[in-house]
C-alpha cells in the first residue's frame, strides 16, 4: 500500500487501490517515463466515443476498473460516505464549448451548467462508484493528482467521509477534434487515525502550499504534462505490489 502524509493534517491517508487507463499512444508515452505497461489497462479508442464528454467516459470507465479490482470487504455501505476528487488539465472540454454555443443561441439556460461544467467529470465517476458525498473537480492546467489528494484529505480527516476516491484525468484531442489521446487514474483513499507500518509500505510526506505551484509546460503539440505522468507515479508503486502478490 502507499501511505500519504500531510504537513499540517492529523493521521495519514492510506491508498489502498488504484488503476490506471490510458489510450494505446498515452500507453506508449507512460512506458517511455518508466511506468511499466504491464501496470496500465489500454482503452481502445472507440470505447471513449459517444454522447458523453471523453473525458468523462475515461473517467467512468475507470471507476468500473477500480471497482472490479477491489478487494471484497473496503465498499462502504452508505453511498453518502464516499466522496469523489478529480484532477482535469483539459477536461470535457466537448461538453463546455457545445453548452456555450447553445447558451449563446438562447437554447440553454445559465443554471444549468452544473450538468456540462467541468464538474461532470467527477459526477459521471461518482455514478459508477455509487457515491453520493461530495463530486469535486480540481480543473486547470496545473491541476495534479496530489492536489485532489489533499481536498479528500481534508474530508477524510474531518470525519465527514469514510471513503475517498481520488483520481486524474487527461483527454488531449487530435488536430480534427473526433478522437485523441487520454489518461484516467484513480484510487481509492482511506484514513488512518493510529500510527502505521511503514516496513512494508511506499510512505510519501507532502506539503499542502507546494501541490499548486506552476509544475511547467505542456509537451510540445499538446502531449502529456509534467501532470499526467506524476498521477501514474503516484499509484505506479501500489500497483506494482498488487501485480507482485498476485502472481505469488
């Protein structure tokens, strides 16, 4: 397991499952930054295509990953005591420019961009997992894994949620706008009140003030950022435990 600390914040956060998806070319580009392919399931381009925001599809589709790999015992029975975080550079984008231009013809109405905003990508998580706490979306360019990490964090410390469920998700579309290269990540995070183990566990300390600071730039034409590759790493050790013990 990979055991968080923050700076500042009784206890630690425990993440106890993770999963990564990402396109065939993103595939190809984590394997590039040492996380191995082995660790990520490859989503077919078609299966990110339809009605919904890719994006949120990636994000969905992640959320039924995680889902069938967790181990039996950890769902929590009440829906209103698991939480939703995610991190989006690009969001679904799709879904915002298309409410804006039907906003502008006067076929939409302002309140109701809660349901195209970029919040739609931690809701279509949260429908999947059954969660029916807080659905938050950590948006813009610099927006990181640890970041979403630490607004669940601040809910698991409060007592206001027992199961947190921490993600990223990247869609960088191609020059035509129909397809494109993405990534989803998520994991499911606990608190841990007493002192832990660390013998056998990936233990990370992190500052709240440094999870915001500009990280760089995007990669040339759009490609992953700085971003994107950190959330892999993030879970890339508890995933490498969780391939290890299986083939025990």
């Amino acid at each position: 397991m990979t055991t968080v600390f923050f700076h500042g914040l009784r206890g630690a956060f425990r993440l106890r499952s993770a999963v990564v998806l990402a396109t065939p070319g993103f595939r190809a580009d984590l394997s590039q930054d040492h996380v191995p392919e082995a660790l990520v399931t490859e989503v077919a381009a078609r299966d990110v295509r339809g009605k919904q925001d890719p994006a949120s599809l990636l994000g969905a589709l992640a959320a039924r990953e995680l889902t069938a790999a967790s181990p039996a015992g950890y769902d929590d029975a009440d829906p209103f005591s698991r939480g939703v975080f995610v991190s989006t550079r690009r969001g679904n984008q799709r879904s915002v420019r298309a409410f804006a231009g039907a906003l502008a013809a006067g076929r939409r109405s302002p309140s109701t961009f809660s349901v195209a905003g970029y919040n739609i990508v931690a809701q279509s998580t949260a429908r999947e997992l059954a969660a029916r706490g807080p659905s938050v979306v950590l948006a813009g360019q610099r927006a990181t894994l640890d970041g979403a990490l630490f607004l669940a964090a601040l809910r698991l410390g409060s007592g206001a949620i027992r199961t947190g469920y921490v993600g990223h998700v990247t869609w960088l579309p191609d020059a035509t706008g129909r397809s494109g290269e993405g990534l989803a990540v998520l994991a499911a995070v606990e608190h841990v009140d007493s002192a832990v183990s660390v013998s056998e566990q990936h233990v990370v300390a992190l500052a709240p003030a440094d999870l915001y600071a500009p990280r760089g730039t995007d990669g040339p034409g759009g490609a992953p950022a700085a971003e994107d590759f950190a959330a892999a790493h993030r879970v890339a050790p508890l995933l490498a435990d969780a391939r290890t013990a299986g083939v025990r």
